[in-house]
C-alpha cells in the first residue's frame, strides 16, 4: 500500500506514438489535505475512490488506498469534490521494463504535460526516454490535489 514514483515534465507530445493505450480522466478532490487526500476519479468507464497519505522526505513515497467503485456513485461523488475538477488524459507508455503514465491536461492545465513512473524501490534504475525533461517528483504544484486548487494556468 505504499506508492512510488517519480514525476516528470514532458518536452513534446513525441511519446503518443508509442502509447499502447490512453483513457480520458476527471477526477475531483473531498479532501485536497496533503496529509490526506481523497480522491474521486472517472477513467474510461470505472469509478475510484483513493487515499493517499502524504509524501516522505524524497517526495517518492506514500501511502495510497484505492478501491474500484461504480461509476453512477464516482459520478455522484464529483459533484461533492472541491472546486477544481482535473481533466485529462492517460497515455500508457512502455519503455524498458516500466510503463510511464502520461498525463495531457486540458481546461485550467492545459499545457501541462506529465509522466510519472511506478518503482518497487526508491532506489531502483529505469530507462529515461528522450521526451522526458525536468524531474518534479518533490515539487508538490505538480500533485493533482494542488493543481485543482492552482490551475497551470495561474502560475
């Protein structure tokens, strides 16, 4: 139940090529706390809820709890959510042995490009692809519960 990852700025749009799939995401925030965050998000046609706790020192690590539920119920919590609705999409791209999670945002994001890359450890190496620039991990204005709350655009 621990989560690790590491976070990126994306140069171009290069990595759609190689996605082998992509999903369009809301997701909304009951509780933007970083010590807490709850989160409700719609992907493709499934409903979650998740709980993260907040990062360690690296910004790497923290809890996470996710659970699937129905999408009429994920539909209904988003109307509860903090103001600040994320829209985006999911691109999945494998590269080496790891897949990265793409993020392209739309509405107030729209220009941000993330990717973000799962580890078993923090110490684990990957493969970098070329389109991958600034690492971010530890920058928490790219969270999503903080870019519900200060949108790209406003920076």
């Amino acid at each position: 139940m621990i989560e690790i990852e590491k976070k990126f700025l994306v140069l171009n749009d290069s990595f759609k090529a190689a996605a082998f799939a992509q999903n369009r995401i809301a997701q909304g925030y009951l509780s933007s706390v970083p010590e807490r965050t709850v989160r409700v998000r719609i992907k493709g046609n499934k409903g979650y809820l998740t709980i993260k706790g907040i990062s360690n020192d690296t910004g790497m690590s923290r809890f996470e709890w996710e659970k699937e539920i129905p999408i009429d119920e994920a539909q209904k919590l988003l109307l509860l959510c903090e103001k600040g609705i994320i829209d985006k999409t999911r691109f999945e791209v494998k590269i080496g042995n790891h897949i990265f999670e793409v993020d392209e945002f739309y509405g107030e994001n729209e220009g941000l490009i993330i990717a973000e890359i799962e580890l078993t450890s923090e110490t684990e190496t990957f493969e970098k692809p070329n389109w991958l620039a600034k690492e971010v991990t530890n920058d928490k204005r790219y969270y999503n519960a903080y870019l519900s709350n200060h949108p790209y655009k406003n920076w």
